[in-house]
C-alpha cells in the first residue's frame, strides 16, 4: 500500500509541475531523496517563487499529522528569509486540487483541529482560485525603492 500511495503523490507532482508551466510557470520537480525532501515543487513566474508539499487526499481528508517536521521546518524558515508564498496542494479523489497556504494549516493546528475534512476544503481555494490570486502578484505594480 505505501508503494501504491508514493507512486499516486510521483504522478500528482509531475502533474502539478506541468499544470504550473502551462500557465507560465517555472516548475521543478525537487528530487526524492534518502533523507527526504523538504518540498515537492518549486515554482517560480514574474520573480514570484513558491514552494509547494503535494499531498494525494485518497479519502478526501487531510490529517495534519502528515506533516512532516522537515517540510514545517523548511517552510518556516523559508517563510523567515522573506519569501511568503509556500503552499500544500491537495488533491482529491475527484480530481480537484485545492491550494492551502501552510500558515492556514499553522492555524489550524494551533486550535487543535486535527485534519481538514472533505465538506471543509471548499474553504480553501482551488487550483483555478490560486491561480487568479497569483495573477493579481504578477499584474502589481513594481515597489519603487526610495
């Protein structure tokens, strides 16, 4: 059964790589390793970088259990070096991926809600959603420095 979830959670990265690159993205797929990696994609477009977990939902819930120390360890600190964009995508049983900013699971966790259940992910934004929103940091105006 563990091979059969790891090769479902290689199939969902590839895909979520290709998606990104269909809309302008820079997607890399972070190599599996012994020690484990602490993300699964790394996706950049209009110098917006984003670090994304990709999880494969088989019963439409997410324990929050499945995150691991290294990837909250990696995405605080990556979120301590200035970079504010590190999600978890989701994907479940239908098909339909969901985009969940990691400080929205921080907070979950600290009110000690142990998973997101399927009636809850439509609180979340889909993958349509996230990407209309990430449209919005590429059509900013650029920040004068004074």
């Amino acid at each position: 059964m563990k091979q059969v979830n790891k090769t479902m959670g290689n199939h969902f990265e590839e895909e979520l790589c290709e998606l990104l690159a269909e809309q302008g993205f820079w997607a890399h797929n972070l190599a599996q390793n012994q020690v484990g990696q602490p993300a699964d994609v790394l996706a950049v477009r209009d110098n917006i970088a984003v670090l994304i977990d990709c999880k494969v939902c088989s019963n439409n819930r997410f324990p929050l259990s499945r995150i691991e120390p290294n990837q909250e360890a990696a995405m605080t600190m990556w979120e301590a070096q200035g970079n504010e964009h590190c999600y978890f995508a989701m994907k479940l049983n239908d098909g339909q991926i969901y985009m969940i900013h990691f400080d929205e699971l921080c907070l979950r966790q600290l009110y000690g809600q142990g998973s997101i259940t399927e009636s809850e992910f439509p609180e979340y934004k889909t993958f349509q959603e996230w990407l209309e929103e990430m449209d919005v940091y590429r059509n900013r105006e650029p920040i004068e420095n004074p």
